[in-house]
C-alpha cells in the first residue's frame, strides 16, 4: 500500500510530537514508580464497573488503564530490558506521550474542520498550542509547573491522561458539531469504539470528566435558545439525546463517587470559607501566570475579536467561528464554576495543583486558540510569522535551571527515585530467594505527618502492598509479608536529605 506524500508528513509530524514528548518522560522529567500510590496501582484489580462504596467508586478509568499498561510493560519491555524499574518508566513514557499526541491532532483536527486550514498552517498552531503548555506558569528558574505535569506517576493516570482524553473528546465533538448526525453516519463499530471512549472518560475522575459534563451542558444551553420561541420537549430531547446521555452519566459517577472513601475523607470545613479561599487563589494563579503568556493571549483575542466585529461581512466563516466561541465561552465558565466548588468542597489547597487546573486552562487555551485559527483562515500570509513566534515563545519556556517540577513528590532525579525503587525491589526479590515468608524491608525516612508518623511517600500502612503488586507481576513466588523499616543509614546510601 503506497502512501501519499501528505499522508507521510502528516505522520512525520505526529511521530515527531510522540518522540518529543517520548524523551521528555522518559529522560528528561521520567515516570518513575515511586511513591506508595504508584506501587499500589500497577497490579491493582478492580471491575470495569462502578462499585458502590469501594475507595474509589467511579474511577474506572485510570484503575483499570494503569495495571494494564503496567502489566504490558512487565511482559513485554521487561524481558528485553532485565530492569523492571526502568521497563515501568518507558511504559508510562510511551501512554503518556501517545495520549498527548491524540490530544494534538485533536485540536489540529479541529482547527482544519472549522477553519479550513492548511496542514502546516493548522500544524504551526498545535505546535504553539502545546507550547502555551508550557509558558503558562514558567515564572521562575526552578521548579516550575506546567498543564502536563502531576505529583507522582500514579497521578497521571488519575489525572493528567483523564484531563487529556476528555479534552480529545470535546475538540472532536465540537469539530463535528451536532455530532448526533455525524455518529448516525458512522458504522456501527466506530460506533461502538466512541461510546467505549465516552464511558471511559465520563467514568475517570470528576475532576477532568466534568470538562466533558461542562461542554455537553453548554450545548444543551445553545439549543434551549435557539429552540426558545418554540419549546417542544420531544424535539429538544431528540436533538440533544447526546448531550442529555453524557450529563446523565456523569451525574451517576458522581453520585457513585460520593459513596465512595475519599469522598468520605474530604474537608469538612465551612464551604463558603472555603469557597472564597479557592477564588482568591485562582485569581492569584491567573494574575501570577508568565506575562509574554498574557501579552500573546490579550494581542490574540483582541485581534481575532477586532477582525470579526470590524469586517466580518466581508470575511468568511464567522458563521463557524462565533458559535464555537460562544459553546467554548460557555463550556470554560461552567468549568471554572465546576472547579472552584469543587476545590472548595474537597480541599481548597488543590487548586494550585495543576492537574486541578487543566480543565479550566484547556477551555480557555481552546478559546484563545479558536481566535488565532480564525485570523489564520482570513489572512492567508499570517502563518508565515509562526516560526518565528514559536522559536520566541520555546526560549521564553526554557531556562539556564532545572526548568520544571520533577514528576515525583520529593522532586527528586528521575535517577535517584529509580535507584531507591530498585533498592526496594533488590531487598524484596532476595528475601523470596531466601525462602522468607515475612521480612524487614528498608527504606528512606520521611516524616512527612508528626501526628500519624506515616512517612509518606513510603507510608507505613501502604507499604505491604509492594509485595502485592510484585507478587501479581510474577516478580517473587509468593506474598510476602512486610514490616517497613524507616532508615536514615538508607537515605545516605542514596544520598536523600534526612528530616
């Protein structure tokens, strides 16, 4: 089968997107298993249902997803490798990376479907768009955050992949606005495969699920106007049967969700305290975000709004562009809403967190972006300047220190955390060849809570379950049973600080 010249650049591109990313997870900030979280949910065995009362009862997606893929890892790159540490990190690196991919030619998708762009006109837009990824917090020198970044392995499968999925799925739904049509049109096994997709990301965690739930609610709004003079339930409900199946999914994820453990563990404070807490701190997030992010996205928006306004009756395609604004607009404040109560309700101290952010900051990126596609499809020339902001704009990201948070609590070197996993495993896989039906397992020191004494990351009351996960993986014979040992003797071994 020979393919097109097109098709191949298209590919090249896109391989080059994965490899970028593939490098960055895996060298540059790599997904390492960690913490307790991590070592706990690369074996985990849950049903692909809800399960009213479970710890996590709706979280089917990332509890499901990360076993999974951890288990192709351990029976398909451990082998070649011989390092189950380091066959766990490129596993990750490539789901992670291949999830961002999707999400780029989503939104390059969209861009051609709306706008009728070019591909390297449609490809220098994704290019910046993921790079706005990154500038929107690069505030400091060190240890910045970015809209692909989370605390620990285990969280970008909780998170960051459910934030990255559900966001495809609202650029592929507004690319084919109303879907209803454009599903009808559809064989009945891509059918299958969208609905597939859909219970995944309504089913992965409120926080990301509820950007799918916010648009689905923005185009439930857009038809009640349009329908306002004529109000005829059966047609309403015959137009938007999408829209109403999606919000009513999520609302029974979310109710399974408030059965469930963790939500029994939330904040128990005074909600409207909390709630102008949370505000206040987002206001404070925005106002503190990277100022050449802000110049880019005012000079953006004011001239895609000014070009639209000023000659719109001689330009084409406003007739696509205002409509998508104003779902996108509508979709991005019931987000934040979504967010804030959320933080508020759960613990308002989220909401610096980035995976906490990227639901909101993806719908207004999409309303920035919505802007630049349309004054790229009415001037023509203008795709000519992309190189040259896009080479402005990566330098502007970078700097002479560790740019970026690493993907662990500790914000430790990816080789360090893999050093001390492995010296984890070592003294767990020698005690199996031992013979050893219960052991002292060794490990680093980290008071993390003088009340409870838990030593997070390697919490005493988690840590037993390593040899769950070892024992599931085929790495030792049998379940071993674990006393952990807080040693400070193996923090200097790995040179780690000792509280």
């Amino acid at each position: 089968m020979k393919i097109s010249k097109q098709n191949l650049a298209k590919i090249l591109w896109y391989a080059g997107i994965f490899f970028f990313f593939y490098i960055w997870f895996s060298q540059v900030h790599p997904l390492v298993v960690y913490d307790m979280d991590d070592w706990t949910y690369l074996a985990y065995v849950r049903p692909a249902t809800p399960v009213w009362g479970d710890w996590n009862p709706a979280k089917i997606f990332p509890e499901v997803m990360m076993p999974f893929f951890s288990t192709l890892g351990r029976y398909l790159i451990y082998p070649v490798l011989g390092d189950y540490i380091s066959a766990q990190t490129i596993t990750h690196a490539l789901v992670v990376s291949g999830f961002i991919t999707i999400y780029a030619a989503c939104f390059a998708y969209l861009l051609k479907r709306l706008f009728s762009l070019s591909a390297p006109a449609a490809g220098m837009a994704t290019l910046l768009f993921l790079t706005f990824h990154f500038l929107v917090w690069r505030t400091e020198d060190w240890n910045n955050s970015y809209l692909f970044s989370s605390v620990d392995l285990n969280c970008y499968y909780n998170y960051v992949i459910p934030g990255l999925l559900n966001a495809s799925l609202v650029m592929y739904l507004l690319a084919n606005h109303p879907f209803q049509a454009h599903l009808q049109s559809k064989a009945p096994w891509k059918q299958g495969i969208f609905l597939l997709v859909l219970y995944l990301a309504i089913f992965s965690n409120l926080t990301d699920s509820g950007s799918l739930a916010a648009y689905a609610g923005a185009c439930l709004v857009v038809s009640l106007w349009k329908n306002r003079k004529q109000l005829r339930p059966g047609r309403l409900l015959k137009q938007n049967v999408l829209s109403l199946g999606i919000l009513l999914a999520w609302f029974i994820s979310a109710v399974f969700e408030l059965s469930g453990g963790r939500a029994g563990s939330a904040g128990d404070g005074l909600l409207i305290t909390s709630l102008r807490y949370t505000l206040v701190s987002l206001f404070e997030i925005l106002f503190a975000c990277n100022k050449v992010f802000w110049l880019c996205v005012a000079v953006i928006i004011a001239a895609s709004l000014a070009c639209f306004f000023c000659t719109r009756k001689k330009l084409s395609q406003p007739e696509k562009f205002l409509p998508s604004f104003f779902l996108c607009l509508i979709a991005a404040a019931a987000q934040s809403i979504y967010t804030l109560a959320l933080c508020a309700a759960v613990a308002p101290s989220y909401i610096f967190r980035s995976e906490y952010l990227f639901p909101p900051f993806f719908f207004y990126l999409l309303l920035v972006f919505l802007g630049l596609g349309y004054l790229l499809s009415q001037f023509p020339r203008l795709p000519a300047i992309l190189p040259l902001v896009l080479l402005v704009l990566i330098f502007q990201v970078n700097t002479h220190g560790n740019t970026f948070h690493q993907p662990n609590m500790s914000n430790l070197p990816g080789s360090v955390c893999a050093e001390v996993s492995r010296g984890i495993l070592k003294q767990i896989q020698l005690a199996d060849q031992q013979g050893l039906t219960e052991m002292d397992l060794y490990v680093p020191v980290y008071v993390t809570d003088p009340e409870t004494m838990d030593n997070w990351p390697y919490s005493q009351v988690l840590l037993p379950r390593i040899s769950g996960t070892l024992y599931e993986h085929g790495l030792i014979g049998y379940p071993i049973e674990i006393h952990p040992v807080p040693s400070a003797d193996f923090n200097r071994q790995y040179h780690l600080p000792i509280p």
